[in-house]
C-alpha cells in the first residue's frame, strides 16, 4: 500500500497578490415609489435594468503602511411595469486594499478594477437582495457579471492606445 500524500506532487500555492484591508458600504438608496399599488399581483412581468460601475482611487499614504487603495463598485437597479416605477435600488460597496510586492505598475489598474470587483460583488449583491425583500417583492437575484469584459469596454480605446505604442517601439 502506497501513502497518496507522498506521491501527489505539492502545489504551488502563492499568496494573492491583493488584500482587502476593510470592505463597507459607502452609500445605498431604495425608492419604492408606487407602493403599496406597485406589490398588487401582475400578470405583467417587471423589466428590471441593471446599471454597474467601478472606481478606482489612492488613498492617502501612511508611513510604514503599504499603498492603499479604495475600489467602488456600484450597482443600480431599476425595476418597470410598463410606465410604472416599482422600485430603484443603489448601492456603493467599496474596499480599502493593498497590492503586494512584485505587482508590475502596469497590472495594477486592471488587477484592481477587475479582481477587487468580482470579489467585493457578492456582498453588495446580497445587501440589495435583502432591500427588495425587506421592501415586499422577491429578492434581487442579480447574476453573475464579468468584470473582465466590463473594464475591456470601458479602457478599450486606452487598451488599444498603448497596444499601439508598444507595436511602434
């Protein structure tokens, strides 16, 4: 008999280059317009539109502290029944974080705007659950967003500006 944790090859497992310092909410809203009308059962389907952006900025500097930065991700969602306003839901969910040491200066935007993001997003996306519930309909139940794609249509024209450059030197 043959002992498994001798023969499987060890992992190379390397510390994330991120850390979160703190993750809190920096504002949320919910208008609930028409109620009570507006939680009368419907036939018709409410058309919900889900708005989502991110900012990235530096935070002050502290000696003997790493640099810090706050990422923003903010999330609004609008819910219609035909001309009817059933409900608006925003939040600003953010993170203080750090990157570590050996993150290029060039990774450092899209590190921070794609991978701070995605995992920041299922808190903010349980707290507006948990608003349209407390407002009497279902729980929000926003899918999964790729923040990969996201950052790519926002920078494009930047991205393909330094593709550019870098083709020329």
């Amino acid at each position: 008999m043959t002992d498994a944790t001798a023969q499987s090859t060890p992992l190379d497992v390397r510390p994330m280059p991120l850390t979160i310092h703190a993750q809190y909410v920096k504002d949320v809203s919910f208008e609930n317009p028409n109620a009570p009308q507006s939680l009368r059962p419907s036939a018709d389907k409410p058309e919900i539109k889900v708005n989502v952006n991110m900012e990235l900025n530096g935070l002050p500097e502290v000696p003997g502290s790493p640099q810090m930065f706050e990422v923003s991700l903010r999330l609004r969602c609008a819910s219609k029944r035909g001309e009817t306003t059933l409900f608006v839901a925003e939040i600003e969910y953010a993170a203080a974080v750090s990157a570590g040491e050996g993150v290029a200066q060039e990774t450092m935007h899209p590190l921070m705007l794609i991978e701070v993001p995605r995992l920041i997003f299922p808190f903010a996306r349980q707290i507006l659950g948990d608003l349209t519930q407390q407002a009497g309909y279902p729980p929000l139940l926003i899918g999964p967003i790729d923040f990969q794609q996201l950052y790519i249509q926002r920078f494009a024209p930047d991205l393909q500006q330094k593709a550019d450059e870098m083709a020329r030197a």
